[in-house]
C-alpha cells in the first residue's frame, strides 16, 4: 500500500502480512506497515526446475529479527489447506531471522472476519488489534473426513468442501466473459485455460505464448492483461520491455507470468536489440531454456546461465512478429465493446473477488501437479509437431481440470489448425521459400510421373504461383533452373539428375519423397507408373526436349484439367486438406470472386 514501501526496510517497524490488498489498505491507513499476498500461496512460486522458491519481492524486506504478524482471516480454523500455508510462510519467514506471531480473529456472526472487518467496527483501534496477537498459531478446529469425489477426476477437499477443477475454471470463466469482449466465445474458454496453466507450467514442460490481438486500440488488451495479473502465476506487468538481461534475472529469482502490453511497439523487429529480446522469448518457450549473462564476482566477472522458461502474454494492436514466435503462440482477437454487452473492471470494487479467483486456481493447482506430471492426454489426429506443443499443456491442464474441459481444448485445437490453413491460402502466413518450394513442388507434381524436367516445372512453377516464382516475386523475375536447384541442393540435398545420357535434366520423385515425408507434406498416394527410360522429341541447347503430356497436348509437367479432388474448381490451385475433408470444392475467396 502507499506510504508502506520505504518501512520494508526498516526491521525495526513490526511488519504485517495479510490476505488481499483490501486488508493491507486498511492496515495501513490505521497505522500499520502491512503488505498483501493475493493468494495463501503466493509468497513462494516455482523457479525454472521446478524447485518452490519464495518470490523475490521478499528481497525488499529486512527480516533480519523483526516482529512479523501474520493476519490471516478468521477462518484458517476451518481451513485445513490454508492453515498448511500459514505454517509453511511462518517457517520461511523464521529462516530469514524473524520473529513471528498470529493474529488470532474472532468469526464473524456471517462468516469469517478480515483484518478489514475487523477495524471497520465502530470504537475498534489498532491496540485493539495488537491485543489479539499471539506466538501460538490459529489451531484448526476441527479435521473433518475427506468428502468422497462423485468423480474420479474430482479433487478431495478437506475442508468438507468439494471443489473440482471444472468448477474452478467454470467460475473464472464466467468471471471474464463479464468483463472481457472477444470476436468468438470459444476465446473466453481459452483465456481460462491459459491463466489456469501458467500455475501448473513447471508440470506442463511447454508454455505456448498468448497473443492478445486487435485491430484497433480500446479493444480490452491491457484489461485483459488486468485481469491476468491477479489470476495468473506471480504476474509481472511489463509495459516496456526492453533489455534481455533484464528478463532473464528476474526469471532467474523466480518464475513469474511476463505480461507485455504495447507488443506492436516494444516487440517491433525494426527496434534495436529486439532480435534478442525475441530470442528469450523463443528459448523460454520450452523448460531448460537457459540464457548466458554476464555477473559480477570478487575477481571479475563469470558467465551464468540464467534460467528463460516462463509464460508469456503478448498484447497490441496487429503485432509484426516473426514466423518463428508465432508459431509457439497462440492468438485470441478480441474487439471493441460497442454495444456494452460486459462490465467496466472497476478494481476499487472487484479487486479483491479476482484475486480470491487466482487463489482459488493455485490452491486446485497444488492439488493436481502430479496428475498433470504424468498424464498425457490423447489430442486430435493431425495436431503435431509445433502445434502438440502448443496444445499439449492446455489439454492436459483441461484433463485434470475433468467436466467438459477437454472437449473444449479438442475444439479450440482443431479450430487453430483450421485457421492456419485458412491463413496460409490467403497469405496470412508466409512459408520461408524453401519449405514453400517443397509444398508447391508436391502439389504440380504429375499424377504417376517419376521425373520432372526442370524447364517444366520452373515454367510450371511461374505459372501457377506468379507472386512466388514468377514476375511478381520479390526478385521481379521467374526462378531459374540455378536458384532452384540452389534452393533444393542447400536445404535438402536434392540434386537434378538426367534419366539418360541425352535427356534433359530434372528432380525425380524418389529423391523428393523423404524429404515430402520428413516435412509433413503428405505424399501423393497415387501409383507410379513407369516413365520411358529415353525422353522423346526435339532437344534443343538447353536441353528442353519439347515433350508433350499424352493426354492433352500439354507441356510435361503441367496441371490436367481433370485434376482430382484436392484441386480449387474456380483456379484450379490445391486445396487445404482441411477444406477438402469439409467436402469443399473451391477456396472460399474464389468463389467469393467467381460471385
């Protein structure tokens, strides 16, 4: 609270710790050097190994023989769980040097009371307070018999109280969808999923980034990230995020959710030093992401490797981020609320109910972390590679979570491969030109032919993608047999060949086909028949034979008008998978056109 921070030092000022910013406020208006935690747990977190640490805000306080009053509210007697968390701090705390006592609440005729309740009682003073400090600790009251799960995935709760994980996330779900406007409903679900995995990151092994995206300002990014800061894993708001070293040794005390707002502006690839800011962040994708930094010794200096892994939101306005941090991301469009269908986030009123939503999703955290270790729920076919590793954490916070949890993971991860299809037909998503060379290949690749002259297929090639290989490249000029065969040779050692000694030179199948494999391009599955071993018609100096397709007069290589399914009917180019198993015909912004 305001007013607190110069005393944090001072270990002379007995020092208060509370539950919830509310109660730290009224401490400290009434006199007292108090702070808050957001959560019973929220004084220690995991560090990069997956070691608990205490938080290091702690590095702020001189504990060092202090007076320190732990003001839980009254009904740690009933809590069995949070009770654990008092006498775990507690410990810590007496490790440090200090000298800890307890305030001792009465209950409240309603419920439980609060430091806050307390001192809101007409005629009560601070003495009053200190009067109710003890060196025993609250004794839990009562040790009620686990409540059995109606279901296995149900959580046991010894406070008599069952709480499952579909509840939790359920509650904080419904607590965005009040506040938070996003283009599909979906998206809410995937926020809950997210906050709720940043808690369980450690178990999950990858934490895919977040990408808050809008077209225009005032969509609800940086309420969203307000939000996220009192729900996720030890939030650290970080508007303007420009030194690496800066990052990794605060990730190095403690892992913590990066929150980056602005991310149009602080992540922009035109800003110097950004490439190794984007270089953390990649690397801190995947647990054991290290970063070498230089630290100061008695003799010098010595290199660290400074723990990277964390996870990490990124808010802005149609970001230009690299291919490469995309891919580990996953991105929620959220617009504007011009109707005002959800609620202004007053944090004067709701703080506190947000806060207590992030304690809850830590404490089921807790109770699940070994569940989560070692379970590896199945995701849908085709979801693999860069997109497992997205989707696997989520899906198996949801398994634990149980409800319909799961399913709703499924969905959203089929969705995403839906879109990036969808994306990558309309230009959204850029291959880099090699692996875009390799799929363009594939899809021209003659039905049964085992060799492909290269004259025809860099005509062919020219043809079919003109913004790619043809004049409206970026090299303003159709590809040559050198840069292809360059392109080939560097990145996937396929060589050009001649079938025989007077044919022309070309790529055959065979030597494309593992690398089609290895790539995920899926080959084409039609039976090969065999090719004549000597080429036919007039050869000219560039060894072009002039051979025609046998059925249409066509060059070698060109596309047949009887292409079967997978081919657009209105431009004749492939059709996503995706598309073609919706049982469409045609890309939706040719028919569009063709309208």
């Amino acid at each position: 609270p305001p007013g607190v921070g110069p005393q944090l030092g001072d270990p002379a000022v007995p020092l208060w710790v509370t539950e919830g910013v509310k109660k730290a406020d009224a401490a400290a208006l009434a006199g007292l050097c108090c702070v808050a935690l957001p959560g019973v747990w929220s004084w220690r977190g995991s560090n990069g190994s997956g070691g608990k640490v205490a938080v290091p805000d702690w590095h702020d306080v001189a504990l060092n023989g202090r007076r320190v009053v732990l003001a839980f509210d009254s009904d740690v007697v009933r809590k069995r769980a949070v009770s654990g968390a008092l006498d775990q701090l507690a410990a810590y705390l007496t490790s440090k040097g200090a000298r800890v006592e307890y305030l001792h609440l009465p209950e409240g005729g309603d419920g439980k009371t609060g430091l806050d309740d307390y001192l809101a009682v007409a005629g009560r003073t601070v003495d009053d307070l200190w009067a109710l400090v003890r060196p025993d600790a609250p004794a839990v009251v009562a040790d009620p018999a686990p409540v059995e799960p109606s279901a296995p995935d149900a959580p046991v709760c010894l406070s008599g109280v069952r709480e499952t994980g579909a509840a939790v996330l359920g509650d904080v779900r419904g607590w965005l969808g009040r506040f938070i406007c996003t283009m599909h409903d979906a998206a809410l679900d995937l926020l809950t999923v997210w906050a709720a995995h940043t808690h369980l990151c450690v178990e999950t092994y990858t934490s895919p980034r977040l990408l808050l995206d809008s077209p225009v300002p005032g969509a609800g990014k940086t309420t969203t990230l307000e939000h996220f800061e009192r729900l996720c894993l030890h939030p650290v708001q970080m508007a303007s995020l420009s030194s690496p070293a800066l990052l990794t040794r605060m990730l190095d005390a403690g892992l913590r959710t990066v929150l980056i707002d602005e991310a149009d502006r602080s992540l922009n690839p035109d800003r110097e030093g950004v490439a190794e800011l984007l270089a953390v962040l990649n690397s801190g994708y995947k647990r054991g992401g290290t970063r070498p930094v230089l630290v100061p010794t008695k003799d010098g200096w010595s290199v660290s490797e400074m723990p990277t892994y964390a996870p990490v939101v990124m808010a802005g306005n149609n970001p230009q981020l690299p291919e490469d941090t995309r891919s580990r991301s996953i991105r929620v469009l959220l617009l504007p609320d011009l109707a005002g269908h959800v609620e202004e986030s007053d944090w004067e009123v709701i703080d506190e109910q947000a806060r207590e939503l992030g304690a809850r999703l830590a404490t089921w955290a807790e109770q699940v972390r070994d569940e989560v270790r070692t379970t590896r729920p199945p995701l849908p076919a085709g979801v693999v590679g860069r997109a497992r590793e997205r989707w696997s954490p989520l899906k198996r916070v949801a398994a634990a979570a149980g409800g319909r949890w799961s399913d709703v993971v499924d969905a959203l991860a089929v969705h995403d491969m839906e879109q990036t299809e969808m994306d990558r037909d309309d230009g959204m998503i850029r291959d880099r030109p090699a692996v875009m060379l390799l799929r363009h290949l594939h899809d021209l690749w003659p039905t049964g032919e085992t060799f492909y002259p290269t004259s025809a297929l860099t005509r062919d090639l020219a043809a079919n993608y003109p913004d790619e290989w043809g004049h409206g490249s970026p090299f303003g000029k159709p590809v040559t047999a050198q840069r292809l065969g360059r392109m080939l040779a560097t990145s996937y050692a396929v060589n050009s060949g001649r079938l025989d000694r007077d044919g022309p030179r070309g790529y055959t199948r065979s030597s494309l086909e593992p690398v089609w494999r290895r790539m995920g391009v899926t080959p084409d599955p039609a039976p090969v028949r065999p090719t004549p071993s000597k080429q036919t018609g007039a050869s000219g100096a560039s060894g072009e034979t002039g051979a025609s397709d046998a059925t249409n007069g066509a060059p070698a290589g060109a596309l047949n008008p009887d292409d079967p399914p997978g081919r657009c009917t209105v431009c004749r180019r492939p059709l996503a998978p995706l598309l073609v198993e919706k049982g469409r015909a045609a890309h939706p912004t040719c028919v569009g056109e063709a309208a």
